[in-house]
C-alpha cells in the first residue's frame, strides 16, 4: 500500500541509533520529515543525508523534526551517525514493518536482496496528516528537496 497526500500518517515506533525507541505518534504538533532510504555507508544514502545534515538550520526553522529510517540495525546507524556526524536521528526499520506501511519497499533490491527501504520522502503534520509524499523506484534518485521544503514551509 502506498500513502498518499491527506492521509493519516502510519504510526510506527522504531529504535534509534542510540537503541531508544522512537514513535510517531509521540511527535504529535510537531511536523516531521521523514526520508527512508536504502542502506547507510552508500553513495546516494550518504549525499542525500549530508545534504539534509548541512541544511538542519532550514528544518529547525521550518519547526521540523527529521528522521531518517533504514533496514540497517541500530549498530550500523550509530555507525553511520557517527562517521557523517549527522545531526538527526537514524531509526532502524530491521523488521521492515515501517517501510511495508509506506509502501517503501523493494520486494528485489540488488544483488537479490529482499526487503530493502525505498528512498522516500513524507512530511508529515502536527496532526499526523502526511502533506507530502515522494517515493522513488530508483535507488540512485535523491527526493526533491525543493518540493519538500516548500510543504514545510505551507505548515508554518
């Protein structure tokens, strides 16, 4: 199932990269930005989440918590955290159940591996209504940043 634009945001409680459980429905009247994608320590993964590191001030701003989610464990997220010190948390979708209900999932990624997050972007209301979102098919796609930013800015 895909989510679109106007719908109620899935809940989901995941662990972070410091192993403490984070759940959507306890960021309610906050905006989230939330941007799954495929694996950390790779090229696309590691340029768009810099990005979005560099630019934190902007999400700050716009009054926006941003959270990033992979099938990667929690180990590799504090890794990964670590060496791109990413200013964001990292939440670790192992068990897939977050990315099946955003529909952002590979059934085959490469390599034949099974259950890989798709790159995507939702943004999601103080009232957990999502107001944008972009699910990519191609892993080496970055989601655009542009469009994001400007549902941010519709919420302020």
């Amino acid at each position: 199932m895909s989510i679109t634009k106007g719908q109620t945001a899935p809940n989901f409680k995941l662990f972070n990269q410091d192993k403490k459980e984070i759940e959507l429905a306890e960021l309610k009247g906050k905006n989230v930005l939330i941007l799954f994608f495929p694996f950390a320590f790779t090229g696309t993964c590691t340029k768009e989440l810099c990005g979005v590191r560099d630019n934190i001030a902007t999400y700050n701003g716009l009054d926006a918590v941003v959270l990033g989610i992979s099938v990667d464990s929690p180990y590799t997220l504090v890794k990964f955290r670590e060496e791109e010190k990413l200013n964001f948390d990292l939440l670790s979708d192992f068990n897939k159940t977050a990315s099946e209900a955003y529909g952002s999932i590979y059934e085959t990624f490469g390599m034949g591996l099974k259950g890989v997050s798709k790159r995507s972007a939702f943004v999601v209301d103080k009232n957990r209504i999502v107001r944008y979102a972009e699910v990519l098919e191609n892993a080496s796609d970055i989601p655009n940043f542009e469009n994001i930013n400007t549902a941010l800015q519709a919420l302020k």
